[in-house]
C-alpha cells in the first residue's frame, strides 16, 4: 500500500530490492493499524514524506540477510520496532539504562531511507523511489529493515498477537511500568481509551494503582475499560465548559489530583487538562501521544512551581530487541492479556484502508490485517 499524498494510500507492485550489509529483507505476515500511520497519512506528521510505505506493527518472517546479519536467519520469526537498539559499546544511549532512544539510525529514517540514504523500495510501473517510514514501512508484503531494528521472537508465538508488541500495547505498558514506575495504590487517570490508553489502564491495575479513571470522548470506550481496571469514566462532553482537569481534581481521592496522569490522545488541550490533573505537590504526567505539526503545549509554570512534572515516552522506554521477545512470551505464559486488543481482522494488503475506516470508526482497538 503507497501512501501517495494526503489520505491517498493505493495499492501497487512495488519491487522491495534485496538486503544491503546489515540489513534484512522480510515477509509481513501480518500487520495491526497503529493511529500514528493514519497521523501521518493525514498529513499531521511534520516528518511525513510521500510517497512512502507506512505501517509499523508486524508480525514477519526473515526471508533474506545481507551480509554481517547474524542476529537473525531466514525463517526467523521477528517483529520491527521502529526505535534501534544497536547495543554498541560506544552508543550511550543503548549501554544507558535511563533510555531507550538510540539514535545510529534516526537521521536516515526520519529522511525515509536505509542507513546508506537509498530507499528499498521502487514502484514496478515507473521505477519511481518509494520512501521508507520509522524504519519499518510493514503495509506491504515484504519490507526491509536495518538488522538492529529487528527484534526475534519465539516461533511458537501466534504473530497476529505478537505484533501488538511492535508499538501500542508495549508503549502503554511501558510508560506505566518504565517511565512513570506508578507504585502500588497510586491514583491515575487516563486521557484517551484507545490501545495504547487501554494498555495504560492494564498496566497500571497490574501495579496494584488503587483508582483509576478514563477519560474519553467517544463512550462505548468505557464498558472496556471498567472490565480492564476503571473505577470511573468520565466523557468531557458531560461536563460542557468546565475543564476535565477541575472535574478530576474535584473527585479525585484526596480532593488534590491523581498521582499519575497520561495522556494517549495527542490532543494538545487534553494534555495541558492531563498535567493540570497532576497531583499537587508531587503529580507525574506522562505524555503518550503525539501531536500534530504546529501543535505546541500551553500551561502556567505554576502548574510546576507547585510540584506537577511532566515528561513523554517512545516506546514505553523499552530498549526493543530486549523487549519484544520478553513481552512476548509474557504474553505466551498468559501473564499479559492481548486478544482484547484485537476488535477486527482483515485479509489481503489491499484492505489495510478496511482497516483505516475501522480505526476511523470509533468500535476498533487494533485492526489486524493478514497479507
Ligand atoms: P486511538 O485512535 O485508537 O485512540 C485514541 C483515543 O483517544 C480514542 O478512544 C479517542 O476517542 C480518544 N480521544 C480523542 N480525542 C479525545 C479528547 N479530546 N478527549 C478524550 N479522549 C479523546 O489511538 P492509539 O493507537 O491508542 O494511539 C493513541 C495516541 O498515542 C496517538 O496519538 C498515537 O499516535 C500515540 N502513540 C504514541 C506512541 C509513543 O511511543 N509515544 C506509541 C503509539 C502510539
Ligand atoms: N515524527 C513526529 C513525531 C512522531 C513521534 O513522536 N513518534 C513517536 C512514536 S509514535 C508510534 O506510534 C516516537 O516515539 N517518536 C520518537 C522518534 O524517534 O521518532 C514529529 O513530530 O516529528
Ligand atoms: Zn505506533
């Protein structure tokens, strides 16, 4: 599927050329629809190129290696994560435990090409380049990627279930666990039920959090997220123009907000509402999702002064190639519940915009697509 321009995502023959060094050509079993690859094909993404590949939550079998690849071998079961982790010596970032962002990669991939500035990928009509997108690019049937992008898991691992650790579900579970470490009886609300926000709710009644409250506009959200850990749900639409933040403060368990507050809708007003919701004295805001070209945060520097912090997360602060296949087989020994992340399934690349409108639709968590 070419994302061509602006929500313009087509389906062509497009030849994907063999690995270079240090690279590894795959074939996408499956791939579940993440809202940052309709972000991007919507325009929002200030890094968005056209034409590209999008699409970054897969489940894929190692089909070729180039040469000095020997993390992984043809038959591998593995899945891409669109954050490196080289684990060089010399990188800080991978030997640091405060982080997951190793950077060997990001210059080219946010320029939508390998590691050597050439793209994989060429349109069979015309022989046009096609660009890459977070060094996954998996809304087609074969991808490459750099080898350090690559993360191997079991093969007994069913890959419909494995690819949500590819971005979404890991990114919640993350944040809660890895850059927020909500401790047992915490206060925490979470701003937007989607997945990701879903999976911020799962985590953090894994942790033993003692309240916990949705926010979302959109209210068949709530049914799921009382049966995964909400005590409460509020729809902002219910309380015309008073501010979530004064609504949550107001009944949150100590009258002075939650202990921890997320926000996974990307919305910039809602992440001002997730900060100003912040516990006075010591509240923690963690900022999940990504906003629009443009969008910047407002709030007073009071909001800080009087012990609120914000900080973000890619990725939920999991160095990748170590996550991914630990996730896994959490999951596989049924200590991390997915399947209800899965709301729809498609079959053939060609409905990946099935899968579009279905995330559009409001009823979808995750849309997988089988090729
Ligand atoms: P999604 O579209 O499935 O879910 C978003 C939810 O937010 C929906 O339920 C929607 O109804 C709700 N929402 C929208 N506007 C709202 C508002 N004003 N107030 C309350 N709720 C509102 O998306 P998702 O796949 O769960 O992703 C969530 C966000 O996280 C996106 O911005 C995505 O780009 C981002 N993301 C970030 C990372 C990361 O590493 N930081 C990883 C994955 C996704
Ligand atoms: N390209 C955008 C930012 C996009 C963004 O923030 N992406 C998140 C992952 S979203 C996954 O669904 C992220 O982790 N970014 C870290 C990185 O290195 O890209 C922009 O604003 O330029
Ligand atoms: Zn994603």
């Amino acid at each position: 599927m070419v994302a061509f321009g602006v929500n313009d995502l087509r389906e062509e023959e497009v030849i994907v050329a063999p690995p270079k060094a240090g690279e590894v050509r795959m074939k996408v079993m499956c791939n579940a629809l993440c809202h940052t690859d309709i972000y991007t094909l919507s325009g929002q993404d200030p890094e968005g190129l056209f034409p590209s590949i999008l699409g970054h939550e897969a489940g894929c079998v190692v089909e070729a290696v180039g040469e000095g690849v020997t993390s992984v071998k043809v038959g591998d079961h593995v899945v891409p994560g669109y954050t490196p982790q080289c684990k060089g010596s010399d990188c800080m970032f991978c030997m640091s435990p405060k982080t997951n962002l190793c950077p060997k990669i990001r210059g080219t991939q946010g320029k939508g090409v390998m590691p050597d500035g050439t793209s994989r990928f060429t349109l069979a009509k015309d022989g046009s380049t096609v660009y890459h997108f977070m060094g996954c690019s998996t809304f087609a049937e074969y991808t490459v990627l750099a080898e350090i992008s690559i993360a191997k898991i079991d093969p007994a691992a069913s890959l419909e279930k494995a690819c949500l650790f590819g971005c979404g579900i890991s990114t919640g579970l993350g944040a809660v666990w890895n850059n927020a470490k909500v401790e047992p009886f915490s206060s925490v609300a979470v701003f937007g039920l989607g997945a990701v926000g879903f999976a911020v709710v799962q985590a953090a009644k894994a942790v033993g959090a003692s309240h916990i409250v949705g926010i979302d506009v959109n209210p068949n959200k709530f049914e799921m997220a009382k049966k995964l850990g909400c005590d409460v749900c509020y729809n902002p639409k219910d309380h015309g123009d008073e501010p979530m933040q004064q609504v949550l403060v107001k009944n949150s368990p100590t009258g002075f907000g939650f202990d921890y507050t997320f926000d996974c809708t990307g919305n910039v007003n809602v992440m001002r509402s997730a900060l100003e919701a912040a516990h006075r004295g010591w509240g923690q805001c963690c900022l999940v999702g990504v906003a629009a070209a443009g969008k910047e945060i407002a709030t007073r520097p009071f909001q800080f002064i009087t012990g609120r912090r914000c900080f973000g997360t890619a990725f939920g602060g999991w160095k990748t190639r170590d996550a991914i296949p630990m996730l896994t087989d959490k999951m596989m020994k049924g200590e991390i519940a997915v399947d209800h992340f899965i709301t729809h399934r498609f079959n053939g690349v060609g409905e990946t915009t099935k899968a579009i409108d279905a995330l559009h639709s409001g009823d979808c968590l995750r849309a997988v697509v089988h090729y």
